[in-house]
C-alpha cells in the first residue's frame, strides 16, 4: 500500500495514511465502545446492579488473560 500510495505524491500519501490508518481505527474503537457509551450517556442511577459486577468479571478475566499471555 504505501508504495502505490507514494507513487501519487507525498501529499496523497499523507492523507491516504491519515484517513484509512488512523480514521478507521478511530471508527472501530467507536463502534466497539459505542455500547458503554450508551450505558454512560443514559445512566440515571449511580448505584450498580449485578450486571455491573458481571462486566467487571468478564474485564478482570480478559486483562488476566492478557496479562499471562504477554509474559
């Protein structure tokens, strides 16, 4: 990619890498995240329920699990 995209001028490039590296990871972060940005948008009540403690189960295990695989 980033020689087809050199070969149309450093500026393309830049806007080409700009747009389609940054922007779509910026999209996908979004549109992963969009669910707790629902929740923190809309949240009435500060107290949590048991679903909270259940997303912070399922966050712990996965950070964990991140946590051992990168050792």
């Amino acid at each position: 990619m980033r020689k087809s995209w050199m070969e149309k001028g450093l500026v393309v490039y830049y806007i080409k890498a700009f747009l389609i590296v940054f922007m779509m990871q910026a999209l996908f972060g979004l549109i992963v995240n969009s669910a707790s940005l629902f929740v923190c948008i809309w949240s009435v009540d500060d107290t949590l329920i048991w679903l909270d403690y259940v997303g912070l189960a399922v966050w712990l295990g996965g950070f964990v699990f991140e946590v051992v695989g990168d050792e």
